[in-house]
C-alpha cells in the first residue's frame, strides 16, 4: 500500500495510556517503534513522562517489544534509557530516512507488520513510518520545545502538524487540537490561518 500522504498519521491518541496492549494486540503489533523526546521523556530534560513510565511497564507485562528509535544522541537517550530499563534503543537514528526501521524490526525478532512507530512530531516520526509502511501513531506533544535552538523551528513545525490535525479529524470524525499549553507558544497568525 503506497501511503498517499506522509504527514498524516494513521491514528492519532490524546495520551500514551490510551495505546493499550489491547489496542496494539488487534492490529496485530507485536513491537513498538518509539520516539523519546516528548513521547517518553519531556523535551530537553532528563526527567521521564510518568505517564509514559507507566505505559512502558503496562508493554513489558503484556509481552510488548518497546525499542527507542531516536534522532538525538546516545547522551540524550541514555537518562531515558537506563530509567525505563528499555532493551532495544537506537540513537541517531535521521528520522525520516529508512536506515534502522528493518534492522529494529529485526533486532526484536519481529516481522515487517508485526511493528508500528509511536511519536509527537509528523515530520520525522510519522513520515518515515508512512515511507516505511507499518502503522504509525501520532501522540499529541506534551510541552512546547524549551530549547532555545529549536523553539522557533517548532513554531513552524507544528503550525504545519495542525493543518494535519484538521485534515485528520475531516477524514476521521474526530476532534483532535493541540493541548493549551502547546497552543499558548505558537504565532497567532499561524492558529488563524488553521480554523477548526
Ligand atoms: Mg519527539
């Protein structure tokens, strides 16, 4: 199946723990694909998401593969890591590009289809998932990026995401927006010119 448009997501969830093992087990994922920053761990710190700390626990009792599939550096994912004690990590990973989506499939012993990707930004996350073909799951970002090299780029990074929300919610029937907080940090300009 050739995905016609890469940024947007085939499913999209308010919260990590709303991505049961039930859920995962009736699309047939048998491992999960996961970004850190904003996904697991708050953006540029080193503290876990306790939600995300939770569902990662709720994957290892049901038997879930979950494998870090990160852009950062192996120093940045390494406080991530070793507090979730996650088994599959890989670092440095040029999301979109195609490099490590089969060789992460392998390492967990898994099959193409057997995977999905779970992450909060569609330019990186859900595009190399669509490009890869498994199932790609968009989760609404918890904070607005603190770093002060990358604020602005997201400003424009997600004005772009939320033209994707509406197009989702047009297809869907749903009514998914950015939280407040993520809200609060972007342009006016760029939330009049994306009316739901
Ligand atoms: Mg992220």
């Amino acid at each position: 199946m050739i995905k016609e448009e890469l940024y947007l997501p085939d499913v999209i969830f308010n919260s990590i723990l709303e991505i049961t093992p039930e859920y995962l087990a009736s699309q047939g994922i048998k491992g999960v694909l996961c970004d850190t920053d904003n996904t697991l761990a708050y953006d540029n710190r080193k503290e876990i998401i306790p939600e995300a700390a939770e569902w990662v626990k709720m994957m290892d009792e049901a038997g879930i593969k979950v494998c870090i599939m990160s852009n950062a550096y192996w120093v940045r994912n390494y406080p991530v890591v070793k507090a979730l004690g996650i088994k599959y990590y890989q670092t440095r990973c040029h999301k979109p590009r195609q490099i490590y989506y089969e060789k992460l499939t392998k390492r967990m012993g898994l099959k193409h289809g057997e995977v999905c990707m779970l992450g909060d930004q569609m330019k990186t996350d859900i595009v190399g998932a669509n490009r890869a073909d498994i199932l790609s799951i968009y989760l609404m970002p918890y904070a607005f990026e603190t770093n002060p090299f990358y604020k602005n780029i997201f400003k424009k990074r997600r004005a772009i995401e939320r033209k994707y929300l509406k197009m989702y919610n047009e297809l869907h029937g749903t009514q998914f927006d950015f939280p407040p907080q993520i809200k609060a940090e972007m342009r006016e300009e760029d939330l009049k010119e994306c009316v739901f």
